[in-house]
C-alpha cells in the first residue's frame, strides 16, 4: 500500500505541485506522504480510541503502530480545520 500511495502522489504532485499536506488514518498513509515531503496528518480512527477523554490516546496509537517523525495525529476533520485556519 505505502509503495502504490507513494508512486500515486509522486505523478499528482507533477500535475499539483501546491500540494501541502496528506491526511490519512494509516501509518503506510503517513510514509508516503513523508516519502514525497508532504506534512502528514492521520486521523485517529474512532474504533482505535477507546475513551474519547484520554488525551494520552494519541500516544498510545503512535506507540501500536510505526509513524514517522513530524506525524500530525487529530481526531477529526474538524481538528484539520482549526489547524489548517491556524496555518494561515
């Protein structure tokens, strides 16, 4: 999956080079984004939060599975919106 997502983005990026930012909710989702320098953002999927009032959570989903360095973990889209209007 990290390979076809990584070749995928690499020919938009020839067509979209404005392309920022990936926003997925898999840890190969994040590779490939890293892999074609884009900021990456994984969503923590509902089922893999258990208690929606941990903010430990983000750990402990970063600790099950590998992500790589500088990896952005929000709990929805509305997260990527406050912090897409923080960026501007």
């Amino acid at each position: 999956h990290r390979q076809f997502k990584t070749t995928m983005i690499r020919q938009f990026r020839q067509d979209w080079r404005n392309i920022e930012i990936g926003v997925g909710d898999k840890d190969s989702d994040a590779w490939a984004y890293s892999d074609n320098s884009l900021k990456h953002v994984i969503i923590i999927r509902p089922e893999d939060d258990d208690d929606d009032d941990d903010d430990d959570d983000d750990d402990d989903y970063e600790d099950e599975y590998e992500f790589p360095a500088r990896t952005v973990f929000v709990k929805g889209w509305k997260d990527i919106q406050k912090m897409l209007l923080e960026d501007d």
